[in-house]
C-alpha cells in the first residue's frame, strides 16, 4: 500500500468517532496492539529527543524498504508512534521524504503537531525523515 | 473583606473562559498563578496614563511613575516586613535574584568554602551554585531528604561546619509542596557564620515570611506566583549584604557619575537595578499585593488547607494512586497511578478542562530519588473551589479507565 492510501484509510477509520474521547480510545487500543521492540534497541541512541516521555525509534533498510520499529512509555504517545509506523514503515526512503502529513489534522490529532507540545510528534516525523534521508543518500551512492 | 469565594474569582477574567468545550479548572498555580481585574487594571492604567521612565526626569509623568514605582517598594517592604526599603531589590524573578547573590559570591569565596543546597531544589536553584563552585572551588554539599519529601535536620546539622559560607533552600517544594522549616535552618547556619539565601517563588502565594523575624540575610521570589504579572520579582538583601556584594550588571557604578541633581543611585538598591527597570512589572506587583492582602493570607491559607485536604482525601481513594510529599505542606499533589505515565494522565485531563502540569517539574533529583519519570502535579490557590476538586478527581478516573 502507498503511504498516501494508508492516510486514507486512516482518516475513514477515525471518521466515525463522534468526539475526542473515543477518538483517544481508538488511538490507545493502537499503542496497545504496537508490537514490542527488543529491549536492546530502547538504549539511549535510539532515544528521541524532546519528549516528555520516552520514545525510542529504530529502523532498518530490506530490500529498499525501511522497517521502522518504535516504542514509548507512555500509553497515548505509543498510539501516536502506531500510527506513524503504520503510515512510514515497509516504504521506500525517497517516499517517505516526499510523503506530506496532512492527514494527522484530518484524523482530529492537530494538537499534537503544535512544536511545543512535548510530546515529540513533531520530532518523531523529523526522525523518521532523517533516516529516510540517511538511507536514501546510502542508495544514491 | 471577608472570604467570599464567588466574588474572588469574579476579579478573575480567565477564570470563567472555557478550555476545549469545559469551563476551565486551572490547577497549575504553582507554575504560574492568574490575575485579577486590580492588576490587569494596574498595568493598562500605568500605560494609558503615567508611563515615563523612572529616577530621571523633573517632569510630571516621570514624577508620577517613579512615586508609583517607589510606592511599589515600600508595599513590598511592609508587607514582608524588611527593615529598609532599599533592601527590596526589584529583579526579574526568582532566578535572576538567585544568579545575582551567586555572581556577588565569586568574589568572596574561596577554595575548599563549602556551599549548601536541599535535596529538593529546582534545576534553576543547583546550576548557578555549580557553576559559582566552577569558578571558585568551593564544594557543593546536598541536604538530604527523606521519603515523605522532609529534609532530614540531624543531616544538615552534621553538614555544617565552620567551611559553609552559604545555606541555599528552597521555603516551599515546587514539586512536592513540602515547607522547609527555614527558621531552623537560618538559625543554625548563622551559629558557624554562613549566609543563608531562601527561594520563596513557591511560598509567597500561599504565606506571609516576615524577613526580620526570619532574619534571612537573602529572599527571593517572582510576582507572577503571587498574581502579578511575568518578568518582575525581588530580592530581599540584608543592607550588610548590600553593602558587601558587588554589583552583578554593569551599568550601576557608572550610573553614579551621571550629573542628575536628585539621583545619584550609587547605594542600594540601585547598584543592583542597571538599566531601566519593569516599571510598569513593580508598579503592578503593588497591585498584586494589595490585592492579597485585602483577601487576607490567614484566609488565603485557610482556605488552601481545605482544599488540600479534601483533594488528599479524595485523590486517594483512586486504586493505585500514590501521592509524593507527605510531610508539612501547602496545597500541592503530586502523584502517579501505578502502571500509568504522568504524561497520559495530563493529556486525557487536559481534554477535559483541567490544566496540571505533568513531568520531572524542573526537579529532576527528586524524581530520580523516587526513581519515577515524573508526576502529574495539581496546584491550588485561593480561587479553586471543591467543585474543582471534584473535577480533577473525576477527570484522573476517566483518565485511568480509559488508560488501563
């Protein structure tokens, strides 16, 4: 699937919640169902930056795919980290670098976009294009 | 006036504003607290009518401005009952207050001098004694605290010696709520000849420190926690002190060559105040006070207590929920719920009108002393209601249910 139709069908899926609450319900059961990462990879190098809870994210290139595996200690932001790694991960780096994410103010996530909300989103999608910079430089040459 | 809890929180605009489609429930006094109308009015009159600068000017507005800004001083001064009035020193808050007492000490410490901190102390209360220590080589020693967020006194008696040059504590917790014995601590640091500088960003709403029966050489605290506004505070100096430390920005010395008959502001507390001050901030921070004071702190208090009570009573009755800081309070509860992230908790309240404040708190080693990555903390003032304590204790079970 293309980034652009999981945003699609992310966006159909969140249309039908009536209000916030079980919007966050549905974003919760996500970060639930988030497979776990080894717990080696949760080292200090995997750590993002700028959040008010942990959040760690690793990836990995097969077959010009990048795998994104991530987890977070808090329930709401591994929800959110779900998502991401739904709409990115088993993509090619150049799509991702082109991918826009216009589609987090569509599902009713807004907020979390706001740069000083600490809770990353923003530095998590910045992350997640570096490495797709990083590997698509790594394919270039 | 009598306690009227209805008519207080009429004086406040914000309150009755409406935070993602509920009425607010601001419980996050102890990061900053709301105006009343006095002091928003206090502001737009300063500007729609007297502004000028201050100490320089024969004409009538600068006049007017700086009697109003003096005025300010002299409330300050009576109400936390200093001896002089130039031993209020207006800065721009607590931090800058404490970064202005630890620059006046480089010059006086010397190696192996000892400084101590609590235990409890917010990061902008450790960073500048590390740094002042950096450039001195005296030692950093750390009062302990035990597990209910007290600092343990026999500790800090054994860590005073004739080294110790400086006590450095906070009078209230900001991530605990705990009240530090500070007459206690005073007395016995004075017994070996050290200073004793107190952080009262925390207690100043809630309390009323009188500097001369405390007889605390350094006080300081910022307006905005005392419902003032942002970017004005003081620092109370004792007038020896005054007179020892050098000024911190440049600025004051020259100013004192400078030809105005009526103010050469050589002296205190002048040599401190470089450059033009937050005038209208001062002017303002007046406002605030008299504000207060027409409530009255033994009703403020009063009423604080209640509120802390019934929130303490009724936040543990929540299955897992832990509150940190348990010793002699004010009206601060941080906690957790077992199994959930401080952060989750703040989000889901958050939605549902109540501003807490969720994270280490600027308080990074208390957290790793309780060895958890934060609280979610709820603060209350004077205008909180039990209302809104049935509100932040209903919205952290919605948040639980939907968390676990």
């Amino acid at each position: 699937m293309t980034i652009e139709a999981i945003q699609e069908e992310l966006i159909d899926e969140f249309s039908i919640f009536e209000d916030w609450m079980q919007r966050y319900e549905y974003m919760i059961d996500l970060g639930k169902s988030l497979p776990l990462i080894d717990d080696d990879l949760k080292n200090d190098d995997k750590l993002i930056k700028g959040c008010q809870s942990k959040v760690w994210l690793n990836s990995e290139l097969k077959d010009g795919k990048i795998i994104f595996t991530a987890d977070s200690d808090a329930i709401i932001t591994k929800g959110i980290i779900a998502i991401l790694v739904r709409v990115f991960s088993n993509q090619k780096p150049q799509e991702i670098l082109d991918a826009n994410t216009d589609f987090i103010d569509e599902i009713g996530l807004k907020e979390h976009l706001s740069p000083t909300r600490a809770n990353g989103l923003v530095s998590m999608i910045k992350q997640m294009k570096m490495y797709a910079l990083a590997y698509q430089t790594q394919i270039n040459n | 006036m009598s306690f009227n809890i209805q008519k207080i929180r009429e004086d406040f605009p914000i309150l009755s504003r409406k935070v993602n489609g509920y009425p607010l429930v601001y419980l996050d006094n102890a990061a900053t607290s709301q105006k009343p109308q006095q002091v928003i009015d206090s502001i737009v009159d300063y500007y729609s009518n007297y502004n000028a600068n201050i100490h320089r000017g024969v004409h009538t507005l600068s006049q007017e401005a700086t009697d109003a800004y003096e005025s300010a001083r002299q409330k300050i001064k009576t109400h936390f009952n200093a001896k002089e009035v130039y031993e209020i020193i207006f800065t721009a808050g607590t931090t800058h207050g404490i970064n202005l007492v630890a620059n006046g000490f480089s010059d006086i410490l010397k190696k192996d001098d000892e400084i101590l901190v609590s235990a409890m102390e917010h990061h902008s209360n450790i960073v500048p004694w590390q740094m002042l220590c950096d450039r001195t080589g005296a030692d950093l020693k750390v009062i302990p605290m035990n597990e209910e967020g007290t600092l343990i006194m026999e500790e800090y008696a054994k860590l005073l010696s004739e080294r110790t040059k400086l006590v450095f504590v906070n009078h209230i917790s900001n991530a605990l709520g705990t009240i530090n014995p500070i007459e206690e601590i005073i007395q016995k640091a004075h017994e070996v000849g050290a200073a004793v500088l107190i952080d009262g960003a925390q207690s100043c709403s809630h309390i009323k420190p009188d500097f001369q029966k405390l007889d605390v050489d350094f006080y300081v605290t910022s307006a905005h926690k005392m419902c003032g506004p942002t970017g004005v505070g003081i620092l109370f100096m004792k007038e020896e002190w005054g007179n020892k430390l050098p000024p911190y920005q440049g600025g004051g010395e020259m100013i004192a060559e400078v030809t105005f008959e009526k103010t050469t502001y050589a002296g205190l507390p002048h040599k401190f105040e470089a450059g033009t001050p937050n005038i209208c901030g001062g002017i303002a921070f007046g406002a605030a006070i008299d504000y207060l004071n027409a409530i009255g702190f033994e009703a403020i208090e009063q009423h604080e207590n209640e509120l802390l009570e019934y929130a303490t009573e009724k936040l543990l009755e929540i299955d897992g929920l832990k509150i940190y800081g348990t010793g002699h309070k004010t009206s601060v509860v941080s906690f957790n719920i077992e199994g959930i992230h401080p952060y989750d908790i703040g989000t889901i309240v958050d939605k549902l009108g109540i501003a807490v404040r969720t994270g280490h708190h600027c308080a990074q080693p208390i957290m790793d002393f309780y060895k958890i990555p934060g609280t979610v903390r709820a603060s209350f003032a004077f205008y909180n209601t039990m209302e809104e304590v049935d509100a932040l204790v209903n919205a952290v079970k919605k948040a639980k249910y939907m968390l676990s």
